[in-house]
C-alpha cells in the first residue's frame, strides 16, 4: 500500500469543489428505472446511455470521479473507445462499485446485509489493472419498528470495513457508504440518532481493521425525515441536524464526506448540500461534497428515454445538475441557477 498515493486520490475526488458521479447501478436497478421510462432492459440500451454520460461536454469542470458497474467499465463507445479512457481523457478519475448487493440478513427480518467480502482482493486487483483508483460498497440501514437491531450494524459496519482494508492495500480509496433509508414515517430526529449510531459503529470498525481514514472517503445520508412523515423540516434544520450528527461521529482525519442522494428530489439536494456549506463550510474540519446518483442522473434520463435524437438535451440537463451541486459545495448554489 502506497499511503500518499491513497491521500492524494482522496484529495483529488474533492478537489476544485467537484464531487463524484454515480452511474454504477446494477443492471436489475438500472433496468427498473428504464422500465419506468419504456426503454428497453437491454445492454445496448444501459450502454447508450452510459455512453450519454460520459461523453457529456465539459462534465469533467464539475466531475472529479465515476463509479462505475462491472458491466460498464467493460464497455466502450460505439467508435471503440473504453469508457475508462473516455473519463480519463475528460480529467475524471474512474472507480467501481464492488459491493455484491443487498441481501436478507439472517435472523433479523426486514434487515439486509451487504455481501461481495469472497474473492474480493482478486476482483480489486482487476479492476485496478483495467485503471480503477477509487471503489465503493454500499450498506443499506432500513428504520422501521424496532429496527435497525445492533447485530444488522454491527455486521454491515465490519463488512464496510474489510471492504475498506481491501481497497486500500490494493491502492485504491474506498467509498464507504453506510446509508440509512429514507423510507418510512420516521422523523428527523429519528434519523439523526440512527445515523449517529451506524457512523459510530463503523468508525470503529475502520479503526479495529486498520484502515487509514486519511485515505479514504465517507459517502453517507443526510439527516432528513423519513419520505411519510407528517413534519418536513426545512432546508436550513436539516443542514443543521445533518452536521451537528457528523461533527459528533466522523473523525476529523477523514478529508471528505460525498453525500449520497437517496431519492431526495434533485434541487432540494442540492439546497440542501449548500446551505450546509453556507452555515458550516469554514468552521468544519472536513470538504462536505456530492456522490449523486439520482440527484444527478434522473432529469437526464427523463429527457433521453432511451431516444438518439434526446442526447444531447439530456446531456445538457445531466451538466447542469453537475453545476447546481458544485455551486452547492461553494455555498453559491439558489433557485436562480434552475431558471437559467
Ligand atoms: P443516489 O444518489 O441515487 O442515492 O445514489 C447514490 C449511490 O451511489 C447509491 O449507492
């Protein structure tokens, strides 16, 4: 393991207020939102639209990183050319998403534990080869009556961090993602103490495997109400309530937190994200940043539905959510920039 060379990548992803684009949707959650659209399920159809992506003028002014999915950093345009070279050329550093999903967690119902641990230094080792510097692997934390038990944290919070201690001795920065759902009636202050607890839990995971959290980079939720609750909080309190939870558990050697957007709509994202750096940006020891899947990807793909002549509306659409959520690391981001 090259230590700085694992500090500089990290550094590297938030660099110049850019942040991270996730396109590494398994095929059957890709095919499900094509299905929503009528696009066909095929793979030259998931290869279209990645080709869409990547190709996007100028993505790279707002773009540090890509994960990518096994299948997609396999691929290339139509003209030939690998996707990896394709973000390479464009100044945005390729990774992939390891993580073998989400499945049923033994003895616990209604919980889900991330599998994909077998074989994973061989597969890491590939991916570095074919020119990844950056992985992910997402934990899913679901709230609910009673739920999340000790055990499910416990097991997805040494999981995350062998994941972490993998990556790194093979040279390439972690993402680690412990995400708690936003599905449900709960409320804010629900979601804050949930979250508290899986951060803490996972810290010390990373600190017992021995991972160096200089090199590595925090991908979690905001705190936010859960999608059914009566009382939605504002903008500001959930700025407020998000920081005040990741102050009290996210070490301050860590360089940066890339928030995941979980199906948040993406301008309140993006509000959201802002005003954090407008509250908080100068007082906090770590870069607050964007790892957006849906908040990034879904107005775009509402606009290509799977159409040609849709390409190049939908990769202007795809920049300037690109642009909202680096204005919003700069505390610059308002209403404004969605009228123009
Ligand atoms: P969303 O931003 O759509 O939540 O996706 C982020 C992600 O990478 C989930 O693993």
């Amino acid at each position: 393991m090259n230590a700085q060379n694992l500090i500089d990548t990290a550094r590297e992803l938030v660099a110049g207020d850019k942040g991270l684009l996730a396109m590494d949707e398994s095929n059957p959650t890709c095919n499900k939102r094509f299905a929503k659209l009528g696009i066909p399920q095929t793979v030259e159809a998931r290869r279209a639209y990645r080709e869409l992506i990547v190709t996007t003028p100028n993505l790279g002014e707002c773009i540090s990183g890509a994960i990518l999915f096994d299948e997609t950093i396999r691929q290339q345009k139509k003209d030939g050319t690998p996707f990896v070279k394709v973000l390479t050329d464009a100044g945005i550093i390729p990774g992939i998403k390891v993580d073998a999903g989400a499945k049923d967690l033994a003895g616990h119902p209604g919980e889900k534990i991330t599998e994909g641990l077998d074989g994973l230094r061989e597969r890491l080792a590939e991916y570095s080869k074919m020119g990844a510097r950056f992985a992910k692997w997402r934990a899913v934390i679901t709230v609910g009556n009673g739920i999340p038990s000790p055990g499910c944290i416990e097991a997805n919070a040494q999981a995350l961090a062998r994941y972490a201690a993998l990556c790194q001795e093979a040279g390439l920065v972690p993402i680690v993602e412990p995400e708690v759902l936003m599905d449900g009636d709960h409320t804010l202050e629900r979601c804050r103490e949930v979250t508290e607890d899986v951060l803490r839990t996972v810290f010390n995971q990373l600190y017992t495997q021995r991972v160096m959290l200089e090199g590595m980079i925090l991908k979690p939720n905001m705190v936010v109400p859960g999608l059914t609750c009566p009382k939605q909080e504002t903008v500001d309190e959930v700025a407020d309530a998000t920081v005040r939870c990741l102050l009290r558990a996210v070490p301050a050697a860590v360089p940066a937190i890339a928030f995941l957007s979980g199906g948040q709509p993406a301008e309140l994202a993006s509000a959201r994200l802002n005003a954090m750096n407008v509250r908080f940006k100068s007082r906090l020891p770590w870069a607050l940043a964007f790892s957006f899947s849906r908040a990034i990807q879904q107005p775009a793909l509402e606009i290509w539905r799977g159409e040609e002549a849709h390409v190049m509306a939908a990769q202007k659409a795809l920049y300037h959510r690109a642009l909202c959520n680096r204005a919003a690391r700069r505390g610059e981001y308002s209403a404004a920039m969605e009228r123009t």
